[in-house]
C-alpha cells in the first residue's frame, strides 16, 4: 500500500533540550538501514521551542516529519496521534530523550522480518539507571499490572515496541478512548518476540511524567481492563456486613446484661471505619463511572494543529509564526 518501509513515532512534551541530541543519534541509524522511513514527531503541546526547533532540524533532513498537537494531551494520547499519523509497514515508538537506544530499531526491524512477528518489544534488562523512585513505583505497576490484566504483560516493557501495519491498523481502529498502548497491544495476541536493551540514562531535561501523571496511567490501566477493584468493593461491603451482624449480636448481648451505658469507643470505631469503606467503594464506582461518562461524550482525545506531510496546514503555521 505505502511506500514507507518504517515509521519511527516519538511523542515530545517540552523536548527542546533533548531533540537535538535525540536526532544527531537516530539519523545516522535510520540513513544505515537502507530501508525508505519517516520520523514521525508528535509535539504534544510543548511550550517550549520543541516545534520551532523541529521545523529549523527539518530543512536538511525531509523524512522528519513533525505532527503538532493543540494541547498537552498525554504521552498514549500523543502516541496514537503518531499511530495514526504514520503510514510505514513497520511503526516503531521510542521516546525522544534517548532512554530508548535508536541502535535497537535495526534489531527490532531484523527480527520482525526474519522471523515474520508482528509485534517486536523492547524490553529493559537494566533500569540502574532509573531512580530508586522510578523503579520502585514502576515494580508495583507491572506486578499489579499481571495480576489484574493477565500474566502476557511483560515485565519492564514500556512503549518501545516495533509493530506491524496489521497491528496498527488495528490499534486506530479501536473504539477505545485511552488505550494504554502497552497493556493493550500484548492483549491482542499478536505473534511476538523481544529484544532486550538497557535503558539509558536521559540525555537532557527532565522528566515529563510526574507522579500525577504516574497516578494517572495506573488509574486507566486498571479500569481499563479489570473489573477487580469492583469486585474488591463488593467483598469489602460483604465483609462489613458479616462484621456488622456480629456486633449486632453483641450489642444485643451487651443489652441483656444491662451493660449498655460505656459503649463511645466502640461507636465510634465502627462508623468512622464503615464510613471509610462505603467512601472508599463510591470512589472506586465513581471511576468507572467517569469512564463511562468520557466514553459517551466522546469527544476527541487531541486535536491536530499542524502536520507537515499537510502543506496547508504548515504554511498556516509558519505564517503564523511570522507575524
Ligand atoms: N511525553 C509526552 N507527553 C506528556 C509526557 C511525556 O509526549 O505529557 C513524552 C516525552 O516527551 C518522552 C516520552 O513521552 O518522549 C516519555 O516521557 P519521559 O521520558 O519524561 O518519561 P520517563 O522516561 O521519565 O518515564
Ligand atoms: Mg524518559
């Protein structure tokens, strides 16, 4: 259908101190492979000079392409922008502050082709690098993550993956609205195999994913995918009333004996602690059912201002950022 043999996409939330050193290391590896490509870019709303600096970067290497999004909207919101932007047999994502080795993709390429897979994961053996933070909380993700959505999640696989235009194709056509990339293409089944990368150390800036944002992909991970923490409430209303009946018979008992009078401490412990399980099992409803609520609204998760494969649309920008 396309020419393009490979799509590279790389979501970039205010990157302007890592794109350079992010392009000097992909290009000479994308030029090696001898395959005709495109470098997708997805600017996820930066406010910094991440677009302008692109725009200058693009003038002497035109397989960059630079997709512009209206608003922040999210590294997986970012990236399917990029999925759906790309026209490659194979689409490969990667971040852009080279924590992610571009040396890989020529492995990842080679193995997608050798041995015919769809889906080729990078898989981190090495987060030494990582803060004792970053690798603490990303533990108790991926080890919540196989209990609740089911042991083919890999562990340490992250959103560096090479996949094939089947698999893409499939992925835009999801009605979901934000599917957790990572969690959802392991769950399609897709024939696979890994390769394996220690993950570097990020070359320039910060990190763009704060603990809010942290919370935030764990929250859709989960309900994304499972109904446990539904299933949780329940047992824990089940488990309050068993308690509840016990205490009824003690208070009863307590009655009878005409023991009835010294009775503030336990009063209170049962209704602070009942109290705190119904807010905790409304809460967990209440996810869900903002969920649903999104998911009727519908209404798109980014909106694209710019795209330069668009020549309206870029001219438009430019001229914009003339005036
Ligand atoms: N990113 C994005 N939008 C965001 C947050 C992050 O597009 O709202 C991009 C970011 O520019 C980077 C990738 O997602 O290319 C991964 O982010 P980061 O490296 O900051 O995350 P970490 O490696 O610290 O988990
Ligand atoms: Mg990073």
């Amino acid at each position: 259908m396309s020419s393009l043999t490979l799509s590279v996409v790389t979501p970039m939330y205010n990157e302007r101190e890592a794109v350079d050193h992010f392009v000097a290391r992909l290009r000479p590896v994308l030029d090696g492979l001898g395959v005709t490509y495109e470098v997708v870019a997805v600017d996820d709303g930066s406010a910094d000079a991440t677009v302008a600096r692109l725009l200058q970067l693009r003038a002497d290497w035109p397989q960059l392409r630079i997709v512009s999004l209206r608003r922040n909207a999210g590294h997986q919101a970012a990236l399917a922008a990029g999925l759906r932007s790309a026209h490659g047999d194979y689409v490969v994502s990667i971040d852009a502050d080279l924590q992610d080795p571009p040396e890989t993709i020529g492995e990842m390429l080679a193995v997608a082709r050798e041995q015919g897979v769809e889906v080729v994961y990078g898989v981190r053996n090495d987060r030494s690098t990582d803060t004792v933070f970053k690798r603490r909380t990303a533990g108790v993700y991926y080890w919540t993550m196989r209990r609740l959505v089911g042991p083919w999640v890999s562990d340490q696989a992250g959103d560096f993956r090479l996949m094939s235009r089947t698999v893409v194709d499939v992925l835009n056509g999801l009605p979901e609205q934000r599917p957790v990339y990572r969690l959802v293409v392991p769950s399609l089944g897709f024939s696979s195999a890994e390769v394996t990368y220690v993950r570097a150390e990020r070359v320039a800036g910060e990190t763009k994913y704060p603990l809010s944002k942290m919370i935030k992909l764990t929250l859709d991970s989960v309900t994304s995918f499972s109904a446990t923490p539904l299933r949780i409430a329940t047992w824990l209303g089940l488990l309050s009333f068993l308690l509840c009946l016990a205490l009824i018979v003690s208070g009863l008992v307590a009655w009878g004996l005409g023991a009835v009078v010294p009775g503030w401490t336990s009063l209170y412990i049962a209704v602070l602690l009942l109290g705190g399980v119904q807010l905790i099992c409304l809460g967990l409803l209440g996810e869900y059912i903002g969920r649903i609520y999104a998911a009727l609204q519908n209404r798109p998760q980014y909106l694209i201002a710019m795209d330069t494969a668009d020549e309206e649309t870029t001219e438009a920008v430019e001229l914009a950022g003339r005036r």
